[in-house]
C-alpha cells in the first residue's frame, strides 16, 4: 500500500460512561465511572485507527467532542502522515494555545493516526517510533482508594489473589496518622512479595507532602509516592524530592514533552 495515496476520509468520536469495577476514591475526588471519548480515524484505503481520551470528569466529554470534530474538518481529506497532521493543528491553535483541553483533542487524533499508520505498514506503533516491542510489568492502579480500613484490606487481598505483583494505594485521608496506619494495614495484607506504591492525586501542600513523605520514609517498602502536589508545580516536586527519601513520582499530567524538560530542570 502507497502511503503518500492513503487519504483521511472521517473522524468520529463516540462518548461513553464506563462503570467502574471497583470506584476509586482519591484525595482530590472520587472516580465512579470512566468517561471516555472513543476515536475512529478512517481511511479511503479501508484502514480504521482508533484511540481514546479520558475525560477525567463527564462534562468534559461534549466540549471534548466538538473541538475533535472541529479539527477533523481541518485534516479530511489529508495524506495519513501523523506527524504532519500535528503540525497543521499545531499551526492552526497557536493564537489559541497548544495546551489543555486542546491538547487532549490533538492527542486523540495524534495516537489514532498513528495506530492507522501501524496498521498500514503491519508493524507495532512501539516501531515506528524507533523502539522495539517489550514486556513491561503491570500494577494495579485502579483499586485501594480512600476507604475505612476493613473494605480497603479486603480490596488489598483480593488484588493479590487476582494475580497482580505491585499494586498503588491512595493516600492524603484528613490527617497522616490515618494515611499511615492505611499504608501499615495494607502492607502486611499484601505481604512484602508485593510491590507498594502510594498516590497522592496532588492533595498536598509542598510542606504536609514533606512531612508525610517523611512518615512514610519511617515505614520503609514504598516503592515511589505519586504526585504529593499540584502536578504543574515542579518547583515544590522538586522541594518534595530533596527532603523525602522515597522516590517521587510525577509525569502523567504532564502536557508534553515541554512540561517535561521543566520537571527535570527544577530538579
């Protein structure tokens, strides 16, 4: 197949409300249902690439939804070339801004372009992008939200049973006593073959997120703490990172690489 004669033909998307097996209270919120905005990018030579975006609350999806078909009038009719495409959106949003809910439209439109591509070429996107296909460990980042002690140990055995070797519990309750003996009850529950990793959702300030870092420092077998606080805040992540022991870990709220060059710059 000619992929300088492989033409974009539509867009669509497709918004759904998932329910959530197990609802995941966090410090910021609770999770009940996954919001979703599924994307079919189809081509005139019959290749279909698809992707998703999380709406992270379900209001979102609508202006979500007409921002995508905003940009796939913009690309109809367009050579299949992902990179391209990124760039004439790009183009098209620069008095706008290339960031948030913009960005999200584009990343949606990004991964389906490049799914199709795969597709056309018969080889693993991972390939395209210059990598090569690996296994990568799986955790359960889904479950042991913020919850009374007696469901979320029963969660935490459960978890393990279903045959998960690392999982991540929630973490920023109303006081870091109550976070601690969380963290002491579900350790043992899971017994010390099994990977612990804490979560935040940027709950804290740069100075409770020390403290309690420090805490759980005491504890000993945390893997990493995720986003102590606001994600955006690499000056205090950095703070966070030079006065607790455990690894912090921040990078999924991140709007692309830029953000990254910012995180790592400030230590």
């Amino acid at each position: 197949m000619r992929l300088d004669t492989l033409k974009i033909r539509a867009l669509r998307a497709r918004a759904v409300a998932v329910p959530m097996k197990r609802p995941l209270a966090t410090a910021t919120g609770a999770v009940t249902i996954a919001p979703l905005l599924l994307l079919d990018l189809e081509t005139d030579g019959g290749i279909t690439g698809r992707s998703y975006l999380f709406g992270i609350g379900q209001p979102h999806l609508k202006p979500m939804a007409a921002l995508v078909e905003v940009m796939a009038a913009m690309i109809k009719g367009d050579t299949l070339a992902p990179l391209a495409i990124e760039q004439k959106l790009r183009a098209k949003y620069t008095l706008l801004g290339v960031h948030n809910i913009v960005l999200f439209a584009m990343s949606g439109i990004d991964m389906a372009a490049w799914d199709a591509l795969g597709q056309a070429l018969g080889q693993p996107v991972v390939r395209l992008l210059g990598g090569t296909p690996r296994p990568v460990a799986a955790y359960n980042s889904k479950g042991l939200g913020i919850q009374p002690l007696k469901p979320l140990l029963k969660e935490a055995k459960t978890l393990v049973a279903e045959g998960f070797s690392a999982v991540k519990l929630r973490l920023g309750r109303a006081t870091a006593k109550e976070d601690i003996e969380a963290l002491r009850a579900v350790k043992k529950a899971i017994g010390p073959k099994v990977t612990l990793m804490t979560d935040f959702n940027q709950g804290l300030s740069v100075a409770e997120a020390i403290k309690r870092g420090r805490m759980i420092d005491d504890e000993g077998g945390v893997s990493w703490i995720e986003e102590p606080v606001r994600a955006d805040d690499f000056a205090g992540n950095a703070k966070v990172a030079r006065e607790v022991a455990t690894p912090i870990q921040i990078g999924e709220n991140f709007m692309g690489p830029e953000q990254m060059a910012q995180a790592l710059a400030a230590g």
